[in-house]
C-alpha cells in the first residue's frame, strides 16, 4: 500500500467519515422509504440487513400497484417490480435480497424476436404468515397462500398452497407444515 493511500485511510478513520457515509446513506434510504410509501399508499417497514436498499418501480409510470399490510417489512437489497401488481398480507418475514416480478416480455406469438413491445401483466400475492429466505425470486402471476416457506436461493415459477414448503429452482415442494398447528397458532394470535 503506498504512502499516500495509508495517510488518507488514516484521515477517513481519524475523522470517522466511513460512518458518516454510512449514516448519510441510511438517511437517504429513510427518505426514499418514505417517498415511497406516499406514492403507494401504504406502511413500508424496512430492516437493514447488510447492503442494499430497497426498490420498487414499474415499467410504466400509469400502471404502478403495490400494497403491504403494515405487520410485515422488506429487507436490504430487495427489488419489486409492480407493473401487475404486487400484494404483501400479514406477518411477512422475507430474507434479504428478494426480487419480485410482476410482468413480463411477450416471447410466444410475438412480432419481433427475442420480444416484442407487449408487457404482460400477472399479478403477485403473497398472502398471510410467509416466511422467504434470502436471495429469493418470484415469478409473474405467483400466489403463495398463508404459512408456506420458501427456501433461500429458490424461484418460484408455480402457486405455493397453504402450508407449503418449497425450494430450488425452480421451487418443488419439500414438505408440507403441519396445518392443524398453524391453525391454532393462528387462533391464539402467536404472530411473529
């Protein structure tokens, strides 16, 4: 390391401007946070969870849905994009680095190869008491039903059914939760 970069280290540390930056950049993501839960009309709860900010954005400025229930939150790193439509239930509990899409490029019947200028638009639900690992992608037109898990790294391509337990790519079932307790769980309000 030569000279010059040592004494500049030692200023950033002497002066701690590392963490200011970092202190400025949660203050940014804050303002961003919120700007968005003015253009979608909903709680965003957001958790710092490494690096990574959160975006959610449409393919076009008039088609833009997005709601979560203000229970749940996102985390670091997490892309939606809502063009069809995105809609978080209750007690959501996603890992980091999440991507949704909501639409999609029509390939099949097209005019133009790869795609042609059409976007298709299928909607994303994801209902109450999910539960996704990190680094997980979810397809247009997905529903997951309420208490279904799904494995970090998975992409899920096909409905999730209540309870369900699904990983890999793309996501197949692995085993199902036991829906009796879930159930009473549920009754008794023991949320997460």
């Amino acid at each position: 390391m030569t000279k010059v970069k040592v004494v500049f280290i030692n200023l950033i540390l002497l002066f701690k401007i590392d963490l200011l930056k970092n202190k400025m950049s949660s203050f940014f993501r804050s303002a961003e946070i919120r700007r968005m839960e003015v253009k979608f009309g909903c709680k965003i709860n957001f958790i710092e969870q490494g690096e990574g900010g959160l975006k959610i954005f449409s393919s076009s400025k008039s088609d833009i849905s997005f709601k979560i229930d203000s229970t749940s939150h996102l985390k670091s790193g997490t892309l939606i994009e809502c063009t069809g439509g995105v809609y978080i239930g209750k007690y959501f509990h996603p890992g980091r680095a999440l991507t949704i899409f909501s639409a999609n490029h029509n390939w099949e019947d097209s005019t133009k190869i790869p795609y042609d200028e059409v976007i298709i638009k299928r909607p994303v639900t994801i209902k109450d008491f999910v539960w996704i690992g990190a680094n997980v992608t979810i397809l247009p037109g997905v529903t997951i039903e309420d208490g279904a898990i799904i494995a970090g790294g998975s992409v899920v391509t096909k409905n999730v059914n209540l309870g369900q337990i699904v990983g890999g790519n793309p996501a197949k079932v692995i085993k199902e939760r036991n829906i009796k307790e879930f159930n009473t769980l549920k009754s008794l309000k023991m949320f997460y």
